[in-house]
C-alpha cells in the first residue's frame, strides 16, 4: 500500500471492493455492493472507524496521509470486507433508529426495515400515554436495537430484553448503558420456545402484565436459508435466522407461534404485539395468528413495499 492521500484512498480502494462484492445474482438478504458508489461510501465508512473522524472531516482533509498505524487498520479491515464479512461486524457497531449499537457475530445486524416496530410501539405508546407504567419486552432482543430504541422514544416506558444467547444478552446490557437505558431496561438469558418459559417469566415479571411485545425472531425456512447472500451464510448466525413448522402454521413461524403463544399469557388486553416476519409471510402470519387470541391483526409493509411485520392487539 503506498501514501495515498485520503481522496487517491477511496477512488482505487473503492474500484477494488466493488470489483470484488458486486453482487453476481440477485439473493435473500443481498449484502452485495450494488454500484461503485457504494463502494466508494464503504471505503469512507471504513476510514471513518479507523480514523475516528465523520465523513465532513474526511472530505475536507482530502489530502491527509495515512500513519503507519492507520494504513495497517485500514489494511486489515479493507482485507475482512473483500472476504464478504459485513461493515458492522468489522468496526463492531451499526446505526439503528437514529443511535449507534455495539455489534458481535453473536447477534445479527440491525437493519432499518426493522425499524417499523419501533414507529408502531412509539405511536402505540403514545396513545396510552396516561398509563403511567407502560412495559414492554424484546423477545429474542440480540444488540436491544428494538428494545431500546422504544425505551429512547418512549421516556415513561421500561423494558424487558430476552435472548437465549447469553453473549448477546451482555452486549444488549452493554448497549442499554451507552444509551443511559440501563436504569429503564432488564436483560434475561432463556429460550422462549422452551415450555418453562413463561413460569420463568412471571418470576421475572412479579405480577406485572405487559402492555407491548416486539420481536425480530428466526422466520426464514431451512430451505431458503440456502438462498441467502454468503456473507449473511457466513458470518451471522444461523440460529438467528432459521426456524421450523410452526404447529399451526407453515415452516418457518415455529418461533413466531411461541411469541403468539407467550403474548396471550403475558400481555393485557388490548395490549400490541409487534412480530418482523419475511417479505412474503404476511398472510401465513395473519392465518397463524387466527388460531390465538388477537384482534385488530393486521400486516405492515417495510420501506420497500413489502409485508415486514404482524401488528395484533391482544383480546
């Protein structure tokens, strides 16, 4: 690698990753680098960690050299990125609803789609909002990016995170205190597929019932899994991913029928329930849901158009 000045950095890096991530076809959760654009913005993105400086600092200093120091870090995560692994995981924290969220391989990566269960907890919230004790929990909560992003907009809330991964429940505790949530937040290890769970919870809970439940869980059949982008194969983990025949309803909402399950001993009624599900599972989830005690249920489309998510409020 020679002195590139900051400028010469992005123009022949940038040709470099896009030549190498352009994505060859078209594939389920596509992390490719669709235009050298893109790939330019991923070389910024990559100077900004190690730099420690904002994009405005790195336009403005386009003739700043790299020390030695900084053009090995550089080296090193430019050199990950080309092998497919995602920004998140190389600089170890993604932007979620507005903050910055520690991020690890036990966890997958926020992704702004999923920030429609925060618009609809917060508005949901918001019409509540004489219920001076409003409690809400993430049911497999991975970084808390839902979780706390309500606890953020939602100031009377206090919220409740569950994951079975004990490492992405201490990087959802580490989040909650670079947010200062970590008064307003309790973070539990279990398996809330497991048939013990919700004794376990009413332990946690002390008699409280809950007024919201989100969830981003497992909702992709194992025989698609096969059709994800590499580098979601790769690096994020499959138990995050991948669920089975739900007993009511079609492969891949095993997890969300145990969520459905859960809310009708856990919420109150007229309570919300807020489930992400794939783009193509919005009638599957509304039919799962018939089978419950839900109403109002409805399926709310992502930034793209497509069905993301089930809105259900408790009978």
């Amino acid at each position: 690698m020679q002195n590139f000045s900051l400028f010469t950095l992005v123009q022949e890096f940038g040709k470099e990753l896009f030549a190498v991530l352009q994505p060859k076809e078209q594939s389920l959760y596509n992390t490719g680098i669709n235009s050298l654009a893109d790939a330019k913005n991923e070389i910024y993105y990559l100077l900004s960690f190690v730099l420690q400086k904002d994009k405005v600092f790195l336009l403005s200093h386009a003739e700043y050299v790299l020390s030695k120091t900084e053009r090995e870090l550089f080296m090193r995560s430019f050199e990950r990125r080309k092998k497919g692994e995602p920004l998140a995981y190389i600089t170890g924290q993604k932007e979620f609803y507005g903050s910055n969220f520690f991020v690890d391989s036990s966890t997958l990566i926020p992704r702004p789609d999923t920030e429609i269960l925060v618009d609809e907890a917060s508005a949901y919230f918001t019409v509540q909002k004489h219920n001076q004790s409003f409690y809400v929990m993430d049911l497999g909560t991975g970084t808390a990016c839902i979780l706390l992003s309500v606890l953020k907009e939602c100031r009377q809330c206090f919220g409740y995170g569950i994951d079975i991964n004990k490492k992405a429940i201490e990087l959802a505790k580490r989040n909650a205190d670079r947010l200062g949530l970590a008064k307003r937040s309790q973070f539990f290890t279990a398996d809330f597929t497991n048939e013990a769970f919700i004794a376990q919870l009413e332990e946690i809970l002390q008699g409280k019932q809950l007024d919201c439940i989100v969830s981003n869980p497992p909702y992709i059949p194992e025989y698609e899994y096969f059709a994800l982008d590499d580098s979601v194969k790769q690096f994020e983990p499959k138990s995050a991913l991948v669920s089975g025949q739900a007993q009511n309803g079609e492969n891949g909402l095993a997890h969300a029928e145990k969520i459905l399950q859960a809310g009708e001993e856990l919420l109150k009624s007229g309570a919300l329930l807020l489930i992400e599900h794939g783009y193509n599972q919005g009638k599957a989830m509304q039919a799962l849901c018939s089978h419950y005690h839900y109403t109002s249920v409805k399926t709310l489309m992502d930034l793209g158009g497509n069905e993301r998510a089930l809105y259900a409020i408790k009978k």
